[in-house]
C-alpha cells in the first residue's frame, strides 16, 4: 500500500487523568521489499572464487556470506555496495567442499539468502 512511499508517524500517550504526550514527528521510507537476486556467475580459478552477483535493491544496505564448511564460521562483507546492480567479489578458498550462504540486505532490514555449494 505504501510501498518506496514516506510516511509520517508519531506517538501520542494518555494516562489514567488524561495527561497526554505526543513524541516528534518522523519520517521514513517504507520498504517492505526483499531484495532480489537476478543471478550468479560463478568461476573458479585455482582456489580463487570469482562472483559476479546481480541484484536489484534500491535501498541496499550490504551482503555477507558465510562458509558454513569451515572451522570459523563468520560472516565476511561480501560487498557493501552495488555497482550498477553488481556484486563483485574474489574468494581466496582452501582445497575440499565448501557450502556458502549468501546474505544480501537492504537499509530496512529486508533479506534474501541463497547457497551455493563449490568444491576446488
């Protein structure tokens, strides 16, 4: 209904003996929208992994990813910013299996995750 809309919102607080507050007025955008990942070139090259991502986010925020097969399972930055709807990044990779969920996010908080499983 309001969506890429900005909407006004306040709060106003009555007690018992009608004593009221309101707070200040804010204003945000409304993103309700995930964003969307369009697809995924993938090359392997020795052990360095090549992922060129394409996603469309207005409103993006970052993408991590994580190799769940690795003993230090963190999330690293995978990009913090898109260029021209691209993410691009280079993965320096140890020999065997490995299981990577992605995790792209925008300004909202809105997801969208996917796997990809590589062996080098």
């Amino acid at each position: 209904l309001y969506e890429n809309q900005t909407i006004s919102y306040w709060f106003n607080i009555s007690d018992i003996v009608y004593n009221n507050a309101s707070s200040k007025k804010l204003k945000i955008k409304v993103d309700t929208i995930p964003p969307v990942i369009n697809g995924i070139n993938v090359s392997l090259r020795d052990t360095k992994l090549n992922l060129i991502i394409n996603i469309t986010e207005p409103n993006f925020e970052s993408s991590k990813y994580r190799d769940n097969t690795s003993l230090n399972q963190k999330n690293n930055t995978l990009c913090s910013s898109l260029q021209k709807g691209l993410c691009k990044k280079s993965i320096t990779l140890s020999d065997g299996f490995h299981s990577l969920d992605l995790t792209f996010t925008d300004e909202a908080g809105n997801s969208a995750s996917t796997n990809l499983n590589i062996t080098v």
